[in-house]
C-alpha cells in the first residue's frame, strides 16, 4: 500500500510537464515526501506508463529524472468526461491504497470540465465527501465573475466538504507572498508602524515585459483584470492589509484577508484599462476584441488600521520588465520639514520577482564636508543568502496539501468578495486606452492620482 496516491486528471497538458511532475521529483529527491508514492497519470491518449513519459519528456526543455518518473509514474488511460471507465479507474486506485494513504485528485483540466470528473469520481466512489485522507485540488480561475463562482462551488460541495478542496493560487507559494507576514508580525519597526498614521500609500505591482505568447485562447477570455487583480494583485493586498490575526493557524490568518476583501472600495476617477498596440494582430484574437492587457486601480481598504491610505494596484502586459513587488510608501517626519533639504520619504520593498528579497530606503548624508542627502537602500537578496536551491511555488503548495496546511489556499469566502469587487469594478469600467510603451502609461497615471509609478 502507498503513503501517498497523486492522481492527476490532465496529465498530459503544459501544467503537468512543466510545473507538476518536476515539484513531485524534487520533493522526493530531497526527501521532503515519502519514497512510498505513485503517481497515477490520467488521459486520453493510447499510451502505455513508457510511452507516456516518453511524450513528457519530449514537451521539456529541462530534462526531468527519468529513473524516478519509472519508478513512481503509471499512466492510466481514460475519457475523463465519460462515465464509462471510472469503475476500472476505481479497481486501479483501490490496489494502491489502504486506511493511511493521502489520496490527492488533482483536476489540472478547464474548469468546464470539472462538473464531468467531480460527478464521476462521486457516482464510482473514488472520493467519499468528508474523508480527511483525500483532496480535491484545482487551479484559478475560480469562475469568471461571481455567479459563475458560485455555480463552481455550489457543484464541489455536493461532492465534497470544504476541507477536502485546495484552490491553488501559485502566486501564494512564492517565497516572498509567505515572508509578508513575517516581516509585518516578526518585526516590531513595521509592526507599530503598519498603520494610517504612518503609512502614506502603498502600491502593488505586477509587470510583465512579455505579450500574451500562446495563450491566446485563455488570455482574451479574461484579460488583466481577471486574470491578475482578481487573484494574485488582490491576495497580495489582502496579506498587506489585513489586521492581526487571532493565531497563525490558517483559518484565522483567511479570516483576516476577507475582512480587508469586505471593505474595499475603488476610486472611479482614477481608473485606467489598456490593450498594448498590436494586441489584435497577435493569432487567434478577435479582430473587434475589447479585452484589457493593463489596469491601473486606485483602492481604498475602509478598516480602522488603513482608512484613508490608497493602495495602487498596476498590472499589464508589454510593459518595460518584467517585475512584481510591493511599495509600502512611510509619511514624511514632523522634523522632515525642518531641514530644508531634498529628503525623500523611507519606503519598504517587498520584491517578489525576478528576485525575491526586500529593501528599505532611508534618507543618509553623502560622505564628506557637504549636507548633501540621497537615498540609501539597505537590501536583503533572498537567493544570494539561501542554503540550497530555492524552492520553487508549486513544491511549496503540494507538500503543505500532502500535509494538510491551508494558509496558502484560497478559501471560498475569499474568493466571492473579490469577484465582488471585480464585477463592480467591470460595471464602470472606462474606455480601453491604447498603449505603445509604458512611459504613455505612467504619464496618464501621474495625471490622474499625481503619483509616479516604477
């Protein structure tokens, strides 16, 4: 019998070969998880378990470890959006497991899929609703606005309980979106500071300097908005903002975050949705396509703690690198004034990527007989001081499913408030703006909120 039976649905899309199957193998080179694993592969395509990794590796630029994959991987073949199969694919999975054995069920297929597989694996007893040894994990998006959300989860929970579901947003595996709480909550110079009363703004930003490549097909269906400030820029908003929790056990922490989610609200004036010039021309777009590859929001997050203060929010496509980071902005002292020089305000730079690592600028006297100032950052480089390799999101994210921890998970109620937010946000949504570079961009924001913009 296995410690741990990883089911994948979907095993021969870009997810498995290129984010899946290369965490699995590196958990298992470093012993993070048990030797005693399979990891059963399902699909449609007439392949035998050799065949399969055969097609794996052919759609990798890194080779993957094949002597592990041999030891580890079988490939089941099945129509998933058929009942006809499920009862042998039952037979299959019971001879691998017994009372202890951590059952995950990764659906790695379109959410049109999901009401098809989840009513199988139910109707052939695969998944028993409530059984804490299994997981039913998936990926965002989490719907398209908040009724299609609904009908999503209303569908899982006829099957399963809410314990049994993992919503993976990757962006929460990341090493940097973890230490937010730490250098918020383990630090005391931002922990009594972390307030309107010393906070001035704070700007969330995710920029890419790529187009949409080939994701033509998912991309024009749920542009900038959807598929950024819904789930990545309003999870890392929502761990900036959120107050205190009662404990760092994970129901507590998500109670916090929907707490910020609730009280949102968006300034309309200063609003900015953008498609990059020959966005149209890219293949497989609609010619007449009014989706936005940028989005600039001025949000206010109405708590006692950051009443008053805007958050920035600014992610988009084509724009001059590809950089995430957030910009917690300090007012300026009562004795700034005084000196009569160009002092600039302190900032804190929680840089998620390329590099992961944060900064803090502070205002220093140039060396010399001079009272000339500039800024100084004192910088800390996640990646130059680690021991080892760094772990990549999706390692991170299967070993806290296999062990049960659900910090980094979305939780429904997470979810409605943000498509909440988001619908409102489309109700008013302006005019797209075409944009050629990004200095047209940052032009138009400095014009609306008077602020300039990385």
């Amino acid at each position: 019998m296995k410690d741990i039976l990883f089911v994948i649905f979907g095993s021969t899309g870009d997810l498995t070969s290129r984010k899946l199957l290369p965490a699995i193998i590196k958990l298992y080179k470093n012993n993070e998880i048990s030797k005693n694993i399979t990891v059963l592969a399902l699909g449609r395509r007439d392949l035998d378990t050799h065949g399969y990794i055969d097609y794996i590796e052919a759609q990798m630029n890194n080779k993957l470890d094949r002597k592990i994959l041999d030891d580890i991987v079988m490939y089941h073949n099945i129509q998933i959006t058929e009942r006809d199969g499920y009862d042998k694919l039952k037979m299959v999975i019971d001879g691998y497991k017994g009372e202890k054995t951590k059952e995950l069920f990764y659906l790695a297929i379109a959410p049109e899929m999901f009401a098809h597989v989840a009513d199988h694996i139910h109707t052939a007893h695969i998944v028993e609703q409530g059984n804490p040894m299994q997981a039913i994990i998936f990926e965002k998006p989490f719907g398209n606005d908040l009724q299609s959300a609904k009908a999503v989860n209303k569908l899982l929970w006829t099957y399963f309980d809410e314990s049994q579901i993992y919503r993976i947003d990757h962006y929460l595996g990341k090493e940097m979106i973890q230490n937010i709480l730490m250098v918020r909550f383990a630090n005391r110079i931002f922990e009594e500071t972390w307030h309107n009363r010393t906070i001035k703004s704070i700007k969330i930003i995710a920029k890419e300097a790529d187009g949409i490549l080939s994701r033509a097909g998912y991309y024009d269906q749920s542009g900038a908005l959807k598929d950024m400030v819904q789930s990545h820029l309003l999870q890392m908003l929502s761990l900036t903002a959120m107050d205190t929790p009662l404990s760092y056990h994970s129901q507590d922490i998500t109670d916090e975050k929907v707490n910020v989610l609730k009280h949102l609200s968006f300034d309309r004036d200063a609003m900015i949705f953008g498609q990059y010039e020959g966005y149209l021309n890219e293949a497989n777009i609609n010619a007449m396509s009014t989706t936005d590859t940028f989005v600039f929001l001025k949000v206010f997050v109405n708590t006692p703690r950051f009443k008053g203060v805007p958050f920035y929010l600014m992610t988009g496509k084509k724009l001059d690198k590809k950089e995430s980071v957030i910009i917690v902005e300090f007012e300026e002292t009562t004795e700034q004034r005084k000196w009569h020089l160009p002092l600039s305000t302190n900032k804190l730079l929680i840089k998620i990527a390329p590099e992961d690592g944060f900064g803090l600028q502070l205002n220093s006297k140039v060396p010399g007989l001079s009272n000339d100032v500039r800024d100084v950052e004192l910088e800390y480089c996640v990646a130059c001081n680690a021991y080892g390799n760094i772990p990549e999101a999706y390692e991170k994210l299967l070993l806290d499913i296999i062990n049960g921890h659900k910090t980094l998970f979305t939780r429904w109620d997470e979810i409605e408030y943000s498509w909440a937010f988001i619908d409102a946000l489309k109700a008013v949504k302006p005019a797209l703006f075409i944009y050629r570079d990004y200095d047209e961009l940052k032009s138009m924001i400095k014009e609306k909120v008077g602020e300039d913009m990385i």
